[in-house]
C-alpha cells in the first residue's frame, strides 16, 4: 500500500512502503479528488503507474458495525454468520450438525454428529427450528440475525 504525499496540478506523488516516491501523471489516476495522506494502491501498467484507492479491509469496523468479508455491514453485537446458510445447512445436514460447525459452535456440532440420530432426529429438527427464528448463537456468542 502506498500514500499520497502531494498532489499539483499535473501529477500526484505516492509515497511507496519501500520508501520510493512515483510521480504519476493525474490522467493515470483511477478516482476523483486524490487527498494528501490518503491510502492507494500503484500498480505498473507496461510502462506507466496506475493508482486505485485503497480497499478497506475486509473485516473493517465501521460507525455502524462490522464489515464482512461479502461487503454487507453487521451491526454491533451481531454474528457475522449468515442465517440463511445456517438454516439451509441445518434441514439438509442437521442430523450431521453441520450448521452448528458453520456457526462456530464446535462442541455442539460433535453432539450432534454423534447423538442426533439417538434422538430420532427430533433434536436436529428442534435446533433446525431455532437457527430458523433467530436464536442461535455463534462460537462467539453472538446472536445469529443476518440472513
């Protein structure tokens, strides 16, 4: 990752983690309103620079919650583990406890593999049913609610 270190009328400089500065010509720049101090990434094209901003992480905290790995953003003191898959997961694999692997709960989901089926499958199926509502927790212990 790189840093703009000035910016003029003809060409931006960026400032590179090595240390090197490279001038680029502002027709090679890849966005609008380039900002000294802000993050970009340089990559060579043939024999010219092209800039692009910075990506923000993938797992990026912002004001209003947790960014994930897919770009949607989960609230505050919310899993970042889909719902849906979760359900999806638990009516086709639950007697096998492979949602309860999904979500992070490991222990449980070993309880299940092995004695789900003692339960006549009423166990997986009731588990199923609260994946399904909202009220699973992950590995985490936090609620399951994104879909």
């Amino acid at each position: 990752m790189a840093e703009i270190i000035g910016v003029d009328g003809t060409e931006l400089r960026v400032g590179t983690d090595d240390g090197a500065v490279i001038a680029v010509p502002i027709g090679l720049i890849r966005f609008a309103n380039p900002t000294i101090g802000q993050h970009v990434n340089v990559y060579r094209d043939g024999n010219n620079y092209v800039v692009t901003p910075a990506m923000p992480a993938a797992a990026a905290v912002t004001a209003s919650g947790t960014k994930t790995d897919f770009g949607t953003v989960v609230a505050p003191g919310t899993s970042p583990k889909s719902r849906g898959l979760a359900s999806i997961l638990g009516f086709f694999l639950g007697v096998l406890g492979v949602h309860r692997f999904y979500l992070g709960n490991i222990a449980l989901g070993v309880c299940m593999l092995l004695f789900g089926w003692l339960t006549l499958f009423i166990w997986p199926f009731v588990d199923w049913l609260v994946v399904l509502c909202g009220g699973a927790k992950d590995g985490q212990r936090l609620p399951v609610k994104n879909w």
